[in-house]
C-alpha cells in the first residue's frame, strides 16, 4: 500500500485558495468591532496627540525600533520560507490588504507585532516559538489578525501607543506625566482595537474553531501541551467568565484585571469571536464576498502584539 505523501508548496497554496472566499472590496468598516470604534472615535478628540508624542521621541526613536526590527529577523519571500510567505499572502488576497513585510525572529515568548512608520513600507513580525506552537492554519490566523491591523488603519495609534509606553518608563519629568496620563487611554484603545483584528482573522481563516485554538494555546500551550488541548472545554471556561460579571462586584473585579492590560483576556476575546461567527453580520460578508468575488482580487489595500 503506497503512504501518501503531503502536498507540495504549490499545491498546499492551491489548497488553501480552493475553499476561501475572497473579500473583494471588503472595508474594514464592515467588520471593525463597535468598541474600536468608539475608542478611535475617543482618540480623534484628543488635539495634538500624534504631534506631541513624536515630539517627544521624534523621528530617531521610529527609526531605532524600526532598524531594531529589521537588523534581528530573516525577511520571508518566495525564496526565503515560502510556505510562511503563500499564507501570508493568500491572507492578504482574502482581506483585500496590501501585503506588507514579513519577518520571523528568534525568540522563546510566542509572539507576532507589526509595525507602521510614516515613508517606510509596513511589516509584520513572527516569533519563531510561536510557530513552533501553532499549525500552518492557526499561523495563518495570526498573520491576518495583524494584517487587521493595517485594514483598521491603526498603523498611527499603534506606534503612538507604543511610544507612550516607553515614554512613560524611561522619559524624565514633565515628559513622563504625560506619556503617562496618555498611557490609560492608549491601552484602552488598544485592547478595543485587538476584537476587531480577531474578526479580520475569522474572514481569512473562516473556521472559527481555528481564531479560538490559536488564543486557547497563547493562554496555556507548548510544543508539547498544545495537541492535547480541548478547545471545547476552554469555550466552557469562557462562559464561566462571563458568568463572573453577573454582579456589580463581578464586573468591577474584570476591569480592575485588564485595565492595565494592552490585550482583552483570552477568554475575552474567545467568548467575542465565538459571539461574532454566528451572527448575521459575518455571513452575509461572507455570502457577499461569495457572489462578488470574480477571481481577479487585487492585493491592495505600530508595532503591536497579537
């Protein structure tokens, strides 16, 4: 009996093509979660916020972070880890993104960013122990979770974000007071701003199960943990938390836990996507993007952590 052997490059990329449904024209209105919205509309109010924090840094501290980056990672292309390179490009096709830069780096926290600089072309980052964590499919979520990103447009408020961070840790003074005053704000954006890349990992993966596996083994995998989780069981754990909330006591204990967190809890954000794939919303993108898709996508279209 012959064994069968596993798909080739090209026909793994043919593979994960056939059962996609590519979102021509797709805006990131159209899945952007309401609290993102709410809380970019927050940050629009604040006069300056952009000019002051590059004020503060200025155009050295961008281009250290950047050089940082791209001095440390192997650069992913067709010749260089193509098979990372054909997801992250079909993840790209299905959200009608630009396809920005990808690099992996060596590091032993699982882990992916982007980052957006004004005159620089974007990229993405991959820790190499997250792909030693994750099948090809669940990476694949990861990189269209960033890609979210850029189609929210949050490459500004991400680097921002970041900065204030820093700023906030290492600047003296009158300078550090505000960076700080700043931070609150900034992380509470930025946790909203995480929902709404999750659903743009949902519409390139279209399996649900895939979205939460990946944040199910962020919360408490390994190489060697991660098959033998029960992605069933941790959508249970999932609503125990929300149980949690049904009091006022409850609910002020949940906001005290992740107000100084940069990222919604796991459960958070598996309870969210869960919530999100059985609503009408995602399928009717889903079905719209079926009966306009023509084969002939374009590929158009801060540093963060997934």
């Amino acid at each position: 009996m012959a064994v069968p052997s596993s798909p080739s490059p090209m026909e793994d990329i043919c593979l994960m093509s056939a059962s996609k449904t590519y979102l021509v024209g797709l805006k990131s209105e159209q899945f952007r979660h309401p609290l993102d919205r709410a809380a970019t509309e927050t940050l629009k109010q604040i006069p300056g916020v952009d000019l002051l924090v590059r004020s503060l840094l200025g155009a050295v501290g961008e281009q250290y972070f950047y050089l940082e980056n791209i001095a440390s990672g192997v650069l992913v292309s067709q010749r260089q880890l193509p098979h990372l390179y054909d997801r992250f490009a079909e993840a790209a096709r299905v959200l009608d993104v630009e396809t920005p830069q990808l690099y992996v780096r060596q590091h032993p926290v699982p882990n992916a960013y982007t980052f957006a600089m004004r005159g620089r072309k974007p990229f993405v980052v991959l820790h190499t122990s997250l792909l030693d964590l994750l099948t090809p499919e669940e990476i694949q979520a990861v990189m269209a979770h960033e890609l979210g990103h850029f189609k929210c447009e949050h490459g500004v408020y991400l680097t921002l974000a970041n900065l204030i961070t820093l700023a906030a840790g290492q600047l003296p003074n009158w300078g550090a007071i505000v960076a700080q005053g700043l931070q609150a704000q900034m992380l509470e954006w930025m946790r909203c701003a995480e929902f709404s890349c999750d659903r743009a990992a949902l519409l390139a993966i279209q399996n649900p199960r895939v979205v939460m596996s990946v944040l199910m083994k962020l919360a408490g995998g390994s190489p060697t943990l991660a098959p033998q989780l029960n992605l069933d069981a941790f959508l249970e754990q999932a609503r125990a938390y929300d149980a949690v909330g049904d009091d006022a006591l409850g609910e002020t204990l949940k906001q005290l836990q992740t107000e100084q967190l940069s990222h919604p809890v796991p459960v958070l954000r598996v309870r969210e996507i869960d919530r999100w794939a059985s609503s009408q919303e995602y399928h009717h993108l889903l079905n719209r993007g079926s009966s306009c898709y023509n084969g002939k996508a374009d590929n158009k279209g801060g540093w963060r952590n997934w």
